[in-house]
C-alpha cells in the first residue's frame, strides 16, 4: 500500500521550492561561471544564492498552539533550497484529527523563506 504525502506538508514544501525558485530561474539556460566549493566540488552563483536563506514567520507558526494543544515545527537543517525539496514539517494537536490538521496547516502557512 502507498501513503501519500499529507497536502499540509506538500503545500510547505512547494511554498519553499517556489521561493527557492525564483532565486535559481535568474540564471536558467544563462551563462554562467563554475567555482569549485572548499571540498573541490563545482558550485554556480545560482547554487551560492540559494544557500543564502532564511526561514521566517517560525513564532507566528507556534502561536497557533495552545497550553492543551501543541504545534512543533521542525526544520531539517538543509543548507540548500531547490524546488519541490522538503525544508521542514509543521505538527499540531487537536480534540480531532480535523481540529489538528487545520492547526498544522495554519502553521505551516506561516513559515516562510527569504534570500538575502
């Protein structure tokens, strides 16, 4: 049997991938010089602006918990953003399933990222 991914986690993680997007379509079929990272590995401008992040709006996402119910959000600690990858999870409780599933997703509309 295979399990989808719930829509709260792949809304987030399209947000982050769309953000990380507009960074990295500046130099879509550009030209553009290659360095090579301090482990010798080749790195773009467009690889360097995408580590250049910050995630936002993590307080805003933990108000949506209450002292009976708890929202968590956990980053993964990826030093890159790219579409479609998976930064992070936002996790609620409830009296319900449903009453913690629209904690999370209020959470997790709350988190955002932003390039410098």
């Amino acid at each position: 049997m295979t399990e989808t991914c719930p829509a709260h986690l792949v809304a987030l993680a399209e947000r982050l991938a769309d953000a990380s997007g507009a960074v990295v379509r500046r130099y879509f079929r550009t030209p553009v010089a290659v360095d090579d990272k301090a482990d010798a590995s080749p790195v773009t401008i467009a690889d360097r602006e995408a580590e250049r992040f910050t995630i936002e709006g993590l307080a805003e996402a933990l108000a949506h918990g209450t002292a009976e119910h708890d929202v968590d959000v956990r980053l993964f600690g990826k030093p890159t953003t790219r579409r479609n990858r998976r930064m992070g999870v936002a996790l609620a409780s409830g009296a319900t399933l449903d009453e913690a599933r629209e904690r999370a997703l209020k959470a997790a509309a709350a988190v955002t990222i932003r390039y410098s």
